[in-house]
C-alpha cells in the first residue's frame, strides 16, 4: 500500500528575528532568536567576510522554536548584521506571520510505500518501507530529516524481517526543514496504518495487532541495539488499567448504538522513541561569588520554552546544596560557549544538566579543606586563600549504540464526530510516560501535553497546501492555516508519568529521560481515532466496512473528513431512512 502525510509549519510564538549592533574593532554584536548561536556567527562572519572572533552572537530566551530555529534564523541574523554594517546603525528584522510560513517551510510531506507479511493470528513476519521524502526547493535539514524517519522507523514493534530505504525529492515548493520529531511522526504514523489494515484483513481489533507485536526486553532493533529496560508492554499495562481503556471502549460502543448522527472512536498509540547525547558538545560557565555564595550560570543551551535554565539550575542546586534562589541564568552565546552544537532533537536540556554536573564537581574539589557551617561560608575561605572561583563544564558524550536509551510511551484517544458536520470533538486523551527520575515533573508534564497537541494539530487541524502550478504557499495565515485552538484539544487529558522506573543505561543524566518530541509521535492515535468514529458511522448505516471510510488520509482536517463521510450520503446508504 501507500501512505502520504502532508507538511506542518512550526507556528511558534515568535516569528524569526535579529537585533544587530557595531561592535568595537569593526565587529558585529548579533541578538537572534535561534536554536544555534554558533551556527549564527559563523553564517554572519562569512556574509560579512569577517573573523569569527569579530562576530559574537547572543541568545537569552527564544518564543519557541520546534526545529524552525536551527537554520532558517540565519535570513533575518544575516539581513540584520548587513544592515547594521552598511548603515552604522542598529537594524531589527522581525518576520511578520505571512512572511514566516512562507521562507521558513516545515514538515516534510512524504509518501511512504509498504509491504507487510503476516500470520493469521496478526503475528508479523516481515515489513517493507520505501520513504519518499519532499525535500523542497533547496536541501536544507531534509537529509537529516530523511536519515531520522529511516532509524526510527520500526517504531514500537519487532518484526523479524524490517527492511527501509530512503528517497529525497527536490520539487518547487518552499524549502523543507526539521520540525519536531522530523520524519519520525511520519514513519512511525505509517506503522500505525499497516497495523490498523492488518486488523481489518483479519477481523481483528487494532489494539490486538499492536500489543501482540511490541517489543519485549532482549529483542534487537533493525539497528542491531539489543533493547533493554524494555517499558512498552508495562506503559501498555498502566494506560489499560488507570485511563480504563476497555471501559472507554464499551462506553464508545453503547454510545454509537443508541446515537445516529454522532460517532464515537477509539483508538491506542504506542512508541519507542530513541534518544542519544552522542555527537552532541555543551558547555557551562560558572561564576561563584565569595560575599554571599551566589552562583551565576550561563550554559549553551538554548531556552525556547522546553525549561532547559529550570532543570541545569536545579542540577546546580541539587550538587551544591543551595537553594535555587542563590542561582541566576545568564546568556548563551558564541562568545561564552564557542563551537558547541545546536539545541534540539531532545537530548540537549540532559546534555546542558551533565555540563552543569562536570562544573560542579570542579569547584567542590576546588573547595576540599576549607570548612564552613555552609556553601557561602566555604567559597568566602577559598577566596581568601586565593582559590578562582570561575569554572567550566564540558559534556560531549560519545556511543557506539544507535541510541544511548528509548523513552517508552502509550496513548489512549476518545473523540467524537458529527457525522452530518465532519466536526470532532477530542474527549479524552490518556498518556502513559516512561519519564525515568524525572528532572523536574512540572516542566516534563507541560513538554508532554505540548508535543502531544502540537500532533494533534498535525494529524487533524493543520493543512498546508502549495500551487499545484509555481508551488507557492497557500496556507500562508491564520485564515488558511489552522493550528489547534481552545475547542480542538481534548477536553480531557491525563498524563501519568511511570512510576520506579530509573533510567539506568548509558547516557543517563540522574536516571532521567528525555520529553520533547517522543509525546508528539503518540499523537497519531488522534488520526486513528477520528476515523475509527468514521467506519462506526459506515456501520451504523449499512454500509460495513466501506472503503471510502478508509480513504481519509492525514491531516484528517475537517474537509478531509467530509470526503471520507460522503459514502454515507449515496443512495446506498441507509442514511435518509426515516426511523
């Protein structure tokens, strides 16, 4: 079969944008909203045709970023630090909303084929992918993009024979780049389907396809990793048992006898989401100072909302033994952290937290013999004795694993439908999170429902189409572009994080794991729920398993559901029969 998944845009707060200043000696002063300051300074430097050294960008806090901000903020640094040398002025770009959609791209859309074998009972036996990937106009993060969904591709299942290639496409649309959890939502969405047809080819319940084929421990990954601390079947287990899946279930199904025009569906979504610090450079400074033991920090990651500052100052806190209020957050920037790499693909706030860790061991050794009855009392002796008080933490983990560990998640979505409308109503969404020790369960709970809602908007509301002629964006504005709004998130929504569940395997950071794009990828059970609600409304018509019900594909926004639902309005159908 085949499957296509459309594109997204990031829709964060802040559009891109740039303040840049002279400098002293001929040099630029650049404040960007981006996910790479490094990254900045070098695409400054080179634009202007100076030094590195002469370039220092600066980054304290961007409105979101979601991938959009690693690259695509180089235009506007770039325009800004032109402007401001041929000028002699201080120069501003800021992207109005229209103006953002349409440089910056998105998602890539992908049609992604399959071959599937499989027993009788639902067991499978083999799975066949060829991801084709829409590049856009120019390469840009599409590569990495294509490379993701191939090495998560095999999702939570294990399938004895996996084969997967890649495809990328050049085309006349707006260049493509990463957008949170790139080509991972859309490889392991297709799973999803294979395993829904499979159910429907043998009379069986999805959810029974799924949970026959998860992974167990020990298994071994199309990567060769040998899986361990193997946490789908319990997440599994919990979500069933604490959200009452099968109470939902019935419930859905009492509701659908006794309602005519109104649907409900049920739909389950598991993931095995794998996450490395491997390749990753971060760094922190510390400042200590001898009047009162206060800290100052400055590190390179970039806050974008994923509360990056509250888990490395909590770290700091944690090591030191000082309250949080004893700690202020400084900048990033290339001249504070040089050559470290951008912030993104999850692991950056844990890798940051290691950093952290490496400079607090430092001063504790530099504060070995001198006694205090406190922290403060201690750097005051070390600093009479002359001791500098200033350190650097450095973390470049290294792996010889495809992924240092796996973040194990299972979801569970109730929505309803007008059959008449194609409106949905998301009732309820349950979430079972293998977290580890968590850092910090506030900011991992709030990362979990975002990246959750940022997929629900992927898979039902958010549509982005181009000129079939010239490829230009249509869905250039909130008119066009509909990310979710008040009425589209669930009503209901519980996040349940795993309880006595350490993250003990390599790269762990005090046994934690990473939230920032794994919950995104259980958002597909919205797309499956949607058009579970559609075939009970095939159903409850006389219509069966009708295979317009099953042509609905994603974004399943509300038009595309009224294509799915027109099989109902033919004279076939039992739906103009007076009761």
């Amino acid at each position: 079969g085949v499957v296509s998944t459309g594109s997204q845009k990031h829709f964060y707060f802040e559009t891109q944008s740039a303040v840049a200043e002279l400098a002293e000696g001929g040099g630029v002063f650049v404040r960007s909203s981006t996910q790479d300051v490094n990254r900045v300074q070098t695409a400054v430097a080179k634009v202007l045709g100076l030094a590195s050294h002469k370039v220092v960008v600066r980054q304290k806090r961007a409105g979101g970023g979601y991938g959009g901000k690693i690259s695509r903020c180089l235009t506007t640094a770039c325009a800004a630090a032109v402007g401001t040398k041929k000028f002699g002025v201080p120069v501003k770009v800021v992207n109005d909303r229209i103006s953002d959609m349409a440089i910056v791209g998105g998602r890539e859309p992908m049609i992604i084929e399959y071959d599937v074998g499989f027993s009788d009972d639902g067991s499978l036996s083999a799975v066949k992918f060829k991801i084709n990937v829409d590049g856009g106009g120019v390469v840009d993060a599409s590569v990495d993009s294509l490379q993701m969904a191939l090495g998560w591709s095999d999702s939570a299942y294990n399938v004895a024979n996996f084969e997967a290639t890649t495809q990328l496409y050049k085309t006349n649309t707006s260049v493509n780049t990463s957008c949170r959890a790139p080509g991972v939502a859309q490889s392991c969405f297709v799973y999803e389907e294979v395993l829904t047809r499979i159910g429907r080819e043998l009379g069986m319940k999805a959810h029974e396809v799924q949970r026959l084929n998860l992974y167990k421990e020990g298994d071994v990954s199309p990567n060769g990793d040998t899986l361990k601390e193997v946490r789908i079947g319990s997440c599994w287990e919990k979500l069933w048992i604490e959200a009452e899946v099968e109470k939902k279930m019935a419930e859905a199904e009492a509701f659908n006898r006794g309602s005519r025009l109104r649907k409900r569906g049920v739909a389950i979504s598991p993931v095995k989401y794998g996450v490395s610090g491997a390749g990753y450079k971060q760094m922190l400074q510390m400042s200590v100072y001898a009047e009162d033991g206060s800290v100052r920090i400055s590190h390179s990651g970039c806050e974008i909302g994923q509360g990056i500052d509250t888990k490395v100052g909590q770290v700091v806190a944690l090591k030191l033994g000082i309250d949080m209020s004893a700690i202020e957050f400084g900048e990033s920037g290339s001249d504070l952290q040089p050559n470290t790499t951008c912030t993104g693909g999850s692991a950056t706030s844990e890798v940051c937290c290691s950093a952290a860790i490496d400079a607090c061991k430092k001063l504790l050794a530099s504060l070995e013999g001198y006694e205090g009855d406190d922290f403060a009392s201690r750097v005051k002796a070390a600093d009479a004795d002359n001791v500098c008080l200033q350190f650097v933490g450095w973390s470049a983990p290294a792996s010889e694993l495809s992924f240092q560990y796996y973040v194990w998640v299972a979801a569970c979505v109730v929505v309803e439908l007008d059959l008449l409308l194609g409106e949905t109503v998301v009732l309820s969404a349950d979430i079972q999170y293998d977290c580890g020790n968590q850092l910090n369960a506030f900011v991992d709970v709030g990362q979990i429902e975002g990246a959750f809602i940022m997929g629900l908007g992927y898979w039902l509301t958010e549509r982005v189409t181009v000129d079939d002629g010239d490829g230009k964006l249509l869905t250039n504005g909130t008119w066009e572009y509909k990310p979710p709004m008040a009425l589209d998130i669930p009503v209901e929504m519980n996040v349940r994080l795993l309880t006595d569940s350490p993250n003990s395997l390599e790269g762990n950071v005090l046994r934690s794991k990473a939230t920032g794009e794994p919950p995104l990828i259980a958002s597909s059970a919205c797309f499956f729920a949607v058009r579970d609600a559609i075939l009970q409304g095939y159903q409850g018509f006389g219509r069966g398993d009708d295979e317009q019900a099953w042509s609905l594909s994603a974004p399943a926004t509300v038009d595309a559901r009224g294509d799915a639902l027109q099989g109902l309005y033919d004279s076939e159908s039992d739906f103009y029969k007076v009761e």
